[in-house]
C-alpha cells in the first residue's frame, strides 16, 4: 500500500493580500537600512556595556573581600605579638603585704604603696582596708573596703582598671584621683585630679561620669549625691582626715548640771526643729548651724521638745562636729524619750562610736555594742557591731580574746567590711 504526500494548497485570499502588500510597499531606502542598522548596533553595544559594568563590578567585590581577609589576618598576628611581648602586670608592696584572698596587710602606721611595673602606683592611707580582686594581663580590680587610696594610674596602660568602694564601682582611664568611703555615714567621696572616671551604684540613676577638677560625695543614709567644681589648689590638696581631732565644746553647749538652761516657749523650738528643719539641714552639711539652733534655744529645752528625727540629727551633727559631750547627751536623750523607736536602737550603737573617740573608752563602747547585739539581734548595723566590737577586743584584751569573734563574723558576714580584719586574726 502507498502512502502519497500532498502539498499544502495555497489559499485564494492569502495570495491576494501578499500580492497586494508587495504591490504598494516598494523597496526600503539607503536611509530607512542605516536606521536600522544603527539601532541593531546600539543594541549589541548596549548589552556589552551591562556585561563589562557586571565583571568590573564583580571583581571589585572579590578584591574587596580579599583585602579584607588579609586585613583580619594581619591584625589577629599582631595581636598575639603584641600580647606576647607585652609583660604581665606586676606589683610590689611598700609598708604592708598581701594575705589569701588580696587582702592588704599594713605592717606599720604610715599607710601603703602598691605600686605596679607599668607604671601605675596606689597609695592607702594609714587604717584603710583594701584588697586586690584581680591582678592580671587585661585587668586590675581593687577593692576598697574602709578608708582612702589615691590612685595613678598610667595612661600607657592598655588594661582595664576597676576599682570597688563600699558598694559602688568606679572604671579608670589614665587617671589621678582620690576615693574614700566611710561605712558608717556610707559616704563615698571622689576627688578626680587628672583624666576622667564612670562611677556606678546604688544612688546615681545609671552612671555618672566625671573629668578633671570635679568632686563627688555620694551618701547611700541620706539618698543624696553631689557633684561639685573644685579649684586646681583644691584638688590637689588632700582631703581632711576621717577623724579630726576632738574640737573643745564651747561652754554653752555643755549640759547644765545644776538645773536646765532657761527654757524658751514651745513655739521656738517648733520653729527651729520642727518639721525636720534639721534633718535637711543635716543632708545638706550645714551641721553648724544646727549646732548653733540649739545653742541658741537652750540645749536641754531642745532636748525635751524637739522630735525624735530632730533630736537624731542634733546627735549627728555633733557627731561630726566632734562635739562628743552633746552627742552623748542627744543620744541618750533618744533612748529616754522615745524608747520604741527605730531610732533608739541606732542610738546604741553610735554611743559606742562616741565612746570609742573618748580616752579610756573602749571598754565602755564594747558594753554599748553588746547591748546593741543583744537588742537587735537582725538589726541593719549588726556587722558593724560585732566588726567594731571584735577590733575593739582585739585591742584592749588582745588577738586571744578577739579569735572567736573573728570566726564569728566571717561565719555570718564573709564579704563584710571588717572581714580582712577577721582573717588577719585568724591567720596563723
């Protein structure tokens, strides 16, 4: 069987339409060929360019990227040199030496130096309570538990320098500055001489950075910090000794002992003590003037209408003022009219803080730090009682009597401020 192929046929209609397309359409001319031709070219051009900008484009990223790897390369080797050849941080000790844990033991009565082979060096005052947290490549934390250092630290130093004071945090360029902190009042002061200084804690609403020249006092009782500009004379002048000598109370602050002092009306005393006139006062360091209120209106007339928080704060200023004998006074005062009050107890332990300032004190400020013990067996100021009571111990009956206090306070307050204190005792 044969399979045959036929063509297509040509439709009638088609055939007219080309030949009448051909019929009216003559041939392209010379100018209408160029202009195609042109926009042929252009198009190759074109897409060549886009193919040229894309391989530059791509190389550049990769050689870019190269560089880059280079670079890192580069850096990581000369880090590892440098930390290399970099020595670690190194110190000595002149006038004391470290215990276990960091602690600085002073082995005379002029204080320490800690002073540091990159140049850096700290200076504590005599008394002060300190230790080393860390000392290695990268960083350098000191601790500052009772007392003042001064620090200088270099500006070559690439380590990181941090410094604890009480409960607050100072971090350290190349600085020179001064930090004390008293556990007591729970003051911390910063004199910063040279460079600048962050300081964080439990006042400040973040951090508080200070430059050279300025002064901070931070007061955690109080709830108060204040920054002030100091003079360069001012700056570089030391701070004033944490225990001034006893100033002589004028005679008429001293307590009458034959009758009270003439007692003016009520309406006075509620004018000049009232509404916590004083404790604002207090906060704000105006400590004389309270004095001279009460010098003004009669001690005891004072003593036996002003209120509780007026009374403690008469006993502070006085305090301060060193006036010992109307410190007293006040304190006992406290404890007489207002038995109950939280006050009363702290009352117990600042007489025995006033006691231990008198001559042949010490015996009678145990006693107050014992009653303060038994009275508040949880109290806020029971480690500074027993840290005071056992330093105290140590003194008037030797270290014998004050080891099983020691073991004591580091049994319930390991971290505490009289803590190093209790290891020396211990320490064979």
């Amino acid at each position: 069987m044969m399979t045959t192929t036929s063509e297509p046929k040509d439709s009638p209609a088609l055939t007219q339409a080309t030949d009448l397309c051909r019929d009216n359409l003559g041939p392209p001319t010379m100018a209408e060929l160029d202009r195609g031709l042109d926009g042929f070219l252009t198009r190759i051009a074109s897409k060549k360019a886009r193919q040229r900008r894309f391989v530059r484009w791509s190389l550049a990223g990769v050689a870019v990227a190269l560089c880059t790897l280079v670079a890192l390369q580069v850096t990581s080797v000369f880090r590892k040199r440098w930390s290399a050849r970099e020595a670690p941080l190194a110190y000595r000790i002149d006038g004391g030496s470290v215990l276990e844990g960091g602690y600085l033991r002073e082995s005379g009565h002029a204080g320490m130096n800690v002073v540091f082979n990159e140049g850096s060096r700290l200076t504590l005052t005599p008394g002060t309570r300190s230790r080393l947290r860390v000392v290695d490549r990268d960083c350098a934390h000191v601790a500052i538990e009772r007392g003042r250092g001064s620090f200088q630290v270099a500006h070559k130093s690439n380590r990181r320098w941090l410094v604890d004071v009480g409960p607050f945090l100072v971090t350290v360029t190349g600085t020179v500055f001064t930090v004390s902190w008293d556990p007591l009042s729970e003051e911390l002061d910063l004199r910063l001489r040279e460079g600048s200084v962050v300081v964080s804690g439990p006042v400040s609403a973040g951090e508080i950075a200070l430059r050279a020249g300025q002064r901070l006092v931070a007061n955690l009782a109080r709830v108060q910090t204040v920054i002030t500009e100091e003079t360069p004379e001012q700056a570089n002048s030391e701070p004033p000794s944490a225990h001034p000598a006893p100033a002589v109370t004028p005679p008429g602050l001293q307590p009458s002992a034959t009758g009270p002092s003439p007692a003016p009306v009520a309406s006075t005393v509620a004018k000049l003590a009232g509404d916590h006139q004083w404790s604002r006062k207090l906060a704000h360091g105006q400590w004389d003037r309270i004095i001279e209120d009460a010098k003004r209106i009669g001690v005891e007339a004072t003593l036996s209408e002003a209120s509780s928080e007026d009374i403690f704060a008469l006993a502070n200023a006085a305090r301060y003022r060193q006036r010992l004998d109307l410190a007293r006074y006040a304190l006992l005062t406290e404890r007489r009219r207002f038995p109950e009050s939280p006050r009363a107890l702290e009352a117990i332990y600042l007489l025995g803080r006033v006691e231990e300032s008198r001559e042949a004190g010490t015996a009678q400020a145990i006693a107050w730090y014992n009653e303060y013990l038994t009275r508040a067996p949880t109290g806020t100021l029971v480690g500074e009682a027993l840290g005071r009571k056992m330093t105290l111990t140590d003194k008037l009956e030797g270290p014998a009597r004050a080891r099983a206090l020691a073991e004591e306070y580091l049994r319930r307050f390991p971290k505490g401020n009289y803590a190093g204190s209790a290891r020396e005792l211990l320490a064979p």
